[in-house]
C-alpha cells in the first residue's frame, strides 16, 4: 500500500484497523465481562475501602456489585437473601448483555473477502 502512494496513517485506518476491530471490540468487551466475573481477587485483597450504604444518584460513591453481593450474602437476616438473588440476577443479565454485544459488533464489523 505504501507503495502506491498511500501514506502510514491512510494505511492504518484504511485496511489494518477496518480488519482489527473486530478482535479489539470483541476482546475489550469480553475483558471487562471477565473482570466483573472474577471478583475472588477483589474480595481477598481489595476490601479494604467499600462504601456501605446505598447510592442516592448514579454520582454518589458505592461499592461494585460483586462486592454488595458478598456482604449481602453474609447477612443473616432473612430479607437480604432476595437481594442477593436480585443482585446476581442483574449481575448475569449485565454479562450476557456484555457477552452478546461482543457477538453482535464482532459480526457487524466482519469483512468476508
């Protein structure tokens, strides 16, 4: 291509990034699918600092949903088994979501030649 009078920067966001986005839209996406998965790390290491009480609007601190699970899950009271089960139902529905948006832009951006 450059031999054609095309320069690096034509090159690159002509052929190479049209063919790569595929495999970078799929991998980022299944990445923080993958973070919010494994949170075994974040609940051994990382508790030092969480917020305890409940969010009042999406700008006020909170803790990430793996996290409230955990705690949730150790309480004894009979209420918070529902929002356990709630939590990791959206929890599941949010990766699927995650999980099928990777499929969708991986075909939708797919060059067949």
């Amino acid at each position: 291509e450059l031999g054609l009078g095309a320069s690096r920067m034509q090159t690159i966001f002509h052929h190479v990034l049209p063919l790569a986005m595929p495999g970078i839209l799929t991998g980022t996406i299944i990445g923080l699918a993958h973070a919010l998965g494994e949170t075994a790390p974040l609940l051994l290491i990382g508790m030092v600092a969480f917020v305890v009480d409940f969010p009042g609007s999406p700008l006020e601190p909170s803790t990430a949903l793996p996290v409230q699970i955990y705690m949730w899950a150790n309480e004894p009271e009979r209420a918070f088994v529902e929002r356990t089960s709630g939590a990791i139902i959206i929890l599941l529905i949010f990766l699927v979501f995650m999980n099928l948006g990777a499929i969708l832009l991986r075909r939708r951006f797919e060059r067949r030649w």
